[in-house]
C-alpha cells in the first residue's frame, strides 16, 4: 500500500481539513506502518501558486502548515513529510503528463471554473493544468490509496484517466509505468459546510473567519464561532430525513458525528427535541477538547522554523528518492534520452 496526499499551504488548517483529509492520514500512517506500506504528505506549495499570492507569505505558510500537519499528528517517523518545491520531479511529470491530458479533461474541471469565475481570460495557466500537477504528485508515487475530502474527488478521477492512457498509449500491457490511484474518500465528514452558510463548503480561501473553524484557533474563538453558527429556530429533529432543506443544521449535527464517531441518527437520538441553545454549547466543548492537544503542540511547533525546514528537506530527500524510479521510466516510455 502506498498513501499519498496533499494539501495547499494557502491559510489556516481548518476543522474541514482535518475531519475530510488529515485525521485520515494520520489513521492510515499507523495502519500502513504496520504493514509495510508508505505514506507520502506533502504541502502543494506549487500548486499555491496557481493564485495571485505573496512570495513572503507563501514561506511562511509552508512551514506553518507543516507545523499544523504534525501537530495533527502526522509523524515523520512513520511517513515521508516534505513540500513540493523540493523536489523536482513532480514538476517534471507534470510536464510529460501534459502530453497526455486533454484540454477536454480539464475544461470539464469544476474547481477551474469555480476560482477563475467570470475572469476564465486572466486566470493563470496553472490554474488550468493544476490537476495535472496533481496526477503527477500521486503517479510519481505509485500511490494505490489518496486519502482526501470529496471536493479532490474529480481531480483523482483525472489521475486515474492520465495514468490509463498513458499505460495504453505507452507501455506494453504487462509493464504499465502508472498505477491506477483509488481516492479514500471518508463516508462522514467528506464535505464540512461554512458556518455562515450551509450550502459553500468550509474553505481556507473565504474571506470570513467566522465560516470556519481553524485548528489553532483558542477555545474562546472556537465556542464564538459555533455560537454564532448560521441556524434556524427550529429545534432538532428526532429523526435524519427532518434534517432535510436545514443544511446548517445537518452541518452541525455531521460535525459533532464526525468528532464523536456517531452517525448522523446516533447523533439526533441524542438532541431531537433540543434547542441550538443547549446543542451549540455541546458542539463547541467537544470541539474545543478534540483541539486542545492539537493546538498546544501546534504552539510549540510552529516557532522552530530551522527544526521544521530540516525536517522538510530530510522528507524531501527520502521523497526524490522514491520518485526517481517513476520518472526515470516516464522519460523512457516516451522515447526521451537523457
Ligand atoms: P486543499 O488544500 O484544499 O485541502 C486539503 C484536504 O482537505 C480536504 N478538504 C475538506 N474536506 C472536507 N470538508 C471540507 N470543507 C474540506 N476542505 C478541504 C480536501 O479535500 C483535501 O483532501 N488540490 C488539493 C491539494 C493536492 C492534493 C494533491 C491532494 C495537491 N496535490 C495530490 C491529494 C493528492 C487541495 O487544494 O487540497
């Protein structure tokens, strides 16, 4: 087994990534230790600059979201932690993946015409072959499993398309150069919703801090925001299907699901019947007690800046190794001398 994974050092670390992705990757690292596979997490710091962004921010962003990363637990014992930047070869494959993709493929993006929205003229290029950046973050790899929230599920679909016709357009059958990558999606929490607003998606990019939950925010900040989450009067329903045209109230019934392991109905069994007044105080405390341990490391962490970029380049290292392989035979199956 093979795990790899990704996220933007773009903002915060917010509760959607951590209940969609990171609590999965650090789940999966225990397991695959166990059985002799690899994880690979990395910060998509090439990806991040797909967007207008600030050189000096990008930095320190990548060093705090890899402090936020091992503060959640990922552990570099255990996995290979490292950003992109370091290392060349992703780069690389995007480039020869590119003969592979159709510009049809990507037209078909959402999250293209989601961030370029109405300016499609102006958008960046990379913006556009952004998913082929991250085809080749997961071939290089030979990952068998991604562990990511539903929102990845479409650009992981676009892998697998690179991969298959690479194989078929290149290599003999017996010998594909690319394994096919299953996303791992989780059943729960695979979408966390805005507090603000039940139907957009929890993001780093939303402009409102009160939309989301960060995982370094104080346990005041934490109970501020559930407080003030987006509801109706209504109270909780007893049963799921009560639940339906109330997305913010099924945003939050899901999260406190997701922290306690219950289902949706476990959860409603609970608190049909309660107010918001009586289930938000509930939400928050739990909330504030799942990030305590997170938020105290992540502390301590995040101010050791030449701890966290050797511990960065030391994955790095491990990470070009890995991928050398992979490339190598990319160069080779097109034909390419080097
Ligand atoms: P990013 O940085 O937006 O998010 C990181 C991970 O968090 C998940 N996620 C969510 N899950 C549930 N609810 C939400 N509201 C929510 N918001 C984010 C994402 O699905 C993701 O798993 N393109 C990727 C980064 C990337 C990548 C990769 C991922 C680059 N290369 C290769 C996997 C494999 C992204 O921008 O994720």
């Amino acid at each position: 087994m093979r795990i790899v994974s990704g996220i933007q050092p773009t903002g915060n670390l917010h509760l959607g990534n951590y209940l969609g992705a990171i609590r999965n990757w650090v789940k999966m690292q225990d397991e695959v230790a166990q059985t002799g596979g690899e994880c690979f997490f990395f910060l998509a710091d090439l990806h991040a600059i797909s967007m207008p962004h600030d050189p000096a921010e990008l930095s320190a962003n990548t060093r705090t979201m890899a402090a936020a990363l091992l503060a959640c637990g990922v552990d570099t014992t255990k996995s290979v932690l490292f950003n992109q930047a370091r290392v060349p070869a992703h780069a690389e494959l995007q480039w020869l993946l590119n003969g592979t993709a159709r510009m049809g493929w990507l037209n078909r993006m959402t999250q293209f015409k989601d961030k370029s929205g109405k300016n499609r003229e102006g958008a960046s290029v990379a913006l556009f072959t952004y998913p082929v950046l991250q085809a080749a973050d997961v071939l290089l790899y030979q990952a068998t499993h991604v562990p990511v929230g539903d929102d990845q599920k479409q650009h992981l679909e676009l892998a697998r398309d690179i991969a298959q016709k690479f194989n078929n357009d290149f290599c003999e059958e017996e010998a594909p150069v690319f394994t096919l990558p299953e996303p791992f999606i989780p059943p729960e929490a695979a979408r966390i919703m805005s507090l603000r607003d039940g139907t957009a998606k929890m993001s780093k990019s939303d402009p409102s801090e009160m939309s989301r939950v960060n995982l370094s925010d104080d346990a005041d900040t934490v109970m501020k925001k559930i407080k003030k989450a987006k509801t109706d009067p209504e109270p909780l329903p007893g049963e799921e299907k009560g639940l339906e045209g109330r997305a913010e109230a099924l945003n939050l019934v899901s999260i406190f699901g997701a922290l306690t392991g219950k289902s949706v109905a476990d959860v409603l069994s609970e608190y049909g019947g309660q107010g918001f007044g009586a289930f938000k105080p509930a939400l928050g405390e739990l909330l504030v007690e799942t990030l305590r341990p997170i938020s105290e490391r992540f502390n301590a962490l995040r101010v050791d800046t030449p701890e966290l970029d050797r511990q960065l380049a030391t994955g790095a290292a491990k990470a070009r190794d890995a991928a050398s392989a992979t490339l190598a035979s990319t160069y080779d199956a097109l034909g390419l001398l080097r």
